[in-house]
C-alpha cells in the first residue's frame, strides 16, 4: 500500500473491535514516530500518554462527549502538553545538543539564550497556544504512520482537557491533555469504514503560483 492509498484507506473509526489489540511491535513505532516529529525549535514540548487500562478508558467516556471509542479502542493516545517552558528546560535542551552532537558552547550560547529571553517574555497562554500547534504536528504524523502500518485511528477535539488532567494526575507532571487519539482495529459493524472519501477537488484545496 502506497502513501495516497493508505490516506484514502484511513477514516476517523467510529467503532473499533475491542478484542483486536495493537501489538508491542506495531506500538512501538507509533512512540518512535511521536518522537521523531519535528517541533518549533526542536524543543519537543508534547509528551504522549498511553493508555491500555480498560476500565480506565471506559471512566474516560463520560469527559469525552460519550464517544465509546475511547473504550472500545486497543489503546488511547493522550496528546499533552509541557506547562512550563522555563530556563531550565530550554538549558536541557541544549545540554542535549552538546551530549549527541559534541557542539561547542560558543555556537550554542547565543541561540540558547535567545530562546531564554523569548519564553521569558511571552505570556503562559501564548506558550500554551504555541506548545499546542505542535501537538497537532504530531498527531498529523501519527495519523499518517498508523494509515500506512494499517492501524485505524480516531482523531479527537471533542473530550475535556480539565477533566483529563484531573483524572490522569497530568497537572502533578506539568502536563495538560489537548487532543487525544484512540487507536486499534475498525470493527466490521462500522458503517462509516465504507464510506466514500467528501473532499475538494485538488484544483479547489491547492493553488499553483
């Protein structure tokens, strides 16, 4: 299966078999590939939470619209976001530069300190907000990587953020919940798995210049 293939396979799963299960393999490559997403500034201010607990997923219905896919689903990847972007967590990012690639002090100090005052400057919702869009990044590359490895998936807004953080202790690990994503495998009863694809025609969503 190509990449268009696999796009035109993929659907938001309204119903998945809850006894088909994602395997450790196959898992794996969705966390490697949350990691290799690329970020603003390569800061990486996302972290996922993977859930496999079942009656944890089904607690979660009720602070996601009544969705039942959150139960249904092998496992629910929670989108977060850091809550705080400070000094020392800009300084470890680039503590890491110099331990992978050997940079010098010189070449990095007036970047780092450059993202320092920034962040310093900006206020916590605009943090928030831009913590946020890279989370989107990532779930869009998520989405893609589960089409092609033939996992279904479930792209969620519709959850909320105060309830998850309250009943996954995010708030204690600096995290906040922004989007979520149940995966697994469509059950055969979905009808929506045979629905034809509604988009614009290429020459109405892209412009040539």
């Amino acid at each position: 299966m190509n990449v268009i293939e696999a796009l035109q396979w993929r659907y938001a799963t309204k119903q998945f078999d809850s006894e088909k299960l994602i395997s450790e393999e196959k898992l794996n490559i969705l966390l490697k590939t949350f990691n290799l997403t690329a970020t603003s500034y390569g800061l990486q201010p996302i972290k996922l939470l993977v859930l496999k607990d079942k009656k944890l997923q089904k607690k979660l219905v009720k602070h996601s619209m009544d969705q039942e896919q959150v139960a249904q689903a092998s496992h629910v990847l929670v989108f977060c976001i850091e809550t705080i972007i400070d000094k020392a967590y800009i300084e470890s990012y680039f503590q890491r530069i110099k331990n992978i690639r050997d940079t010098p002090d010189s070449i990095l100090e007036p970047f780092k300190n450059f993202l320092i005052e920034d962040f310093k400057n900006k206020s916590q919702a605009d943090i928030a907000l831009w913590a946020t869009k890279q989370a989107y990044l990532a779930m869009g590359n998520l989405l893609t990587v589960c089409a092609l490895e033939h996992i279904d998936a479930c792209p969620m807004e519709g959850f909320s953020p105060e309830d998850y953080d309250a009943v996954l202790n995010l708030k204690e690990k600096n995290l906040s919940a922004v989007l979520v994503m149940p995966i697994g495998y469509r059950s055969d009863n979905d009808m929506f798995a045979g629905f034809k694809k509604v988009r614009k025609d290429l020459s109405d969503s892209v412009i040539m210049l």
